[in-house]
C-alpha cells in the first residue's frame, strides 16, 4: 500500500530588505561632527585652490589693492583714510570672501563634487566645517597682509593694538566666507550667486555706520542695522580706533561677529542637500 509523502509546510521566507528591491539599504550617515573627516576635506579643498591661482590671488591680493588705492585716493588727507581705514580693513576682507566662497562651493556642486562626496560617510557638518577650515587658513593670510600693508606701510594710524585690528579682520574674513558658503545652495549658477551679492551684502555696508553714525538714521533703519553683523565689524574697529586698552564694546562686538559666523555656518550645514535622491 503506496503511502502519500508528507506535505511540506510552506517554504520560510528571505527577510525582506528595508531598501528598495535588490539594493542595499544606505549607510547611516554621520552626526557627530569629526576632526579627522574634517581636516581630509579641508585638505582636498587646499589642494584644489592650490591648481587655481587666479582665485588665490584674488582673495589674497584684491583687499591689498583696495586698500592702497583708498589711501592715495585720500591722499591729501590722511584723518579721514585713518577714520574709514580701519573700517574698510574688515569690510573688504568680508566682501571678497564672499564673493570667492559663494562661487567655489556652487562650482564644486554643478561639477558633482559635493553630490560625490555627500554619498560617503561624511556628516555635513564635516564638508561645511571642512571647507570653512580650508577658506579661514586663506582669510589668515588676507587679513595678516592686509592688516600689516595697513599699519606699517600706509600708516593707518590707530591707538589700540594692530593685533586686535587683525583679530577682527579674520572675523569678518570668516564671516564672509560663512555667508558664501550659506549662500551657495541657493544659487544655481555662479552669475546668480554674484547676484546675492547686492542682496546679502550692500544692505550691510550702507547700514553699518561707515558712511554715517547709526544713531543719525531714521529709526527704522538703525533697528534693522542692530541686527546685521557688519554693524558690529565695524563698531568693534572703531573701538581699536579710539581706545588704547581693549574695551567691554570691543569683546561684545567682536563676540557678536564670531557668533554671527558660527551661526551662518550651522545654518549652511542645515541646508546642505543631495540634489539626487
């Protein structure tokens, strides 16, 4: 008598995968912010300034330039290059790291680059840090050129100490390069990041008490001119002006500038996105 074979139960199942069908599912990236992820992608960013020396020479020499250009332009009066000068040493530092950042970053993204490299384990705190590393070692050299070209040469005379002008050009060097990296992903070409110029940074320099005291504007633009952080650039290079010791004015505005890059920077971070999913 033919006995029937067990049936057999039903066959257990691949567990499924989370990702799509037959991919894997991504890496988790990264949170914490890195030093070792940090300074390798400060590095790349350095070595491909290093092949583009046209845009070294610019963020290093064009602030130089403006400079003795201002001084000769006041030549037969030297007061009033020393009362703008020392304004001027921050604010042109700011404007054409700005300007360089906003166009580099945009450039690294329509080549790909930044799509590439937000497909490794790499946080954007680590990309946005890493190059606000590789673009503030640039602004060091800016500011300590300018700052010494400045004092030494073209006689920006001034009571307090030329090293606190330099600290406060360096700030606002970084400052200018957070605002351009901030400002790169809102950009989809480099003629429309040139474009956030006008928008991002002549409101400042016409508020920021360089042409005119604050207090002598109407109400309402000296209010809005309390919340931008150029005001406080050049506040802080007035106090160096006028006062030999650093003052309480100096450190909070100097504090303020600082704070205001951080800040730019974090929100630089935030907005950093893949283009692809």
């Amino acid at each position: 008598m033919s006995s029937t074979a067990p049936t057999s139960s039903t066959a257990p199942t691949a567990p499924s995968s989370p990702g799509v069908s037959g991919q894997a599912a991504p890496a988790p990236r990264p949170s914490a912010l890195n030093v070792s992820r940090t300074t390798a992608t400060a590095a790349r960013a350095l070595r491909q300034l290093r092949h583009d020396p046209r845009t070294i020479a610019l963020m290093i020499l064009v602030p130089c330039v403006m400079l003795v250009l201002l001084r000769y332009v006041f030549d037969g009066s030297p007061r009033t290059f020393d009362s703008i000068g020392a304004s001027l040493l921050g604010i042109f530092p700011l404007i054409t790291m700005f300007l360089v950042t906003s166009i580099a970053t945009l450039r690294e993204r329509t080549s790909g680059t930044l799509e590439r490299l937000l497909a490794m384990p790499l946080g954007k705190g680590d990309l946005i840090a890493g190059y606000a590393l590789a673009f503030g070692a640039i602004a060091i050299i800016q500011s300590a050129l300018a700052t010494g070209l400045a004092v030494w040469l073209l006689g920006l005379d001034v009571t307090g100490s030329p090293w606190l002008l330099l600290l406060v050009a360096l700030l606002d060097a970084l400052l200018g390069t957070a605002l351009g990296l901030f400002v790169s992903a809102f950009a989809a070409s480099e003629f429309q990041a040139v474009q956030f110029m006008p928008a991002v940074i002549f409101p400042q320099l016409l508020l920021c008490g360089l042409f005119t005291p604050r207090s002598d504007m109407h109400p309402v633009l000296e209010a809005v001119s309390d919340v931008l952080p150029m005001s406080y650039a050049v506040d802080a290079m007035n106090e160096v002006l006028h006062h030999t010791d650093m003052t309480a004015t100096f450190v909070r505005d100097a504090l303020i500038v600082g704070g205001s890059a951080l800040l730019v920077l974090g929100l630089g971070a935030a907005t950093l996105r893949r283009r692809t999913p």
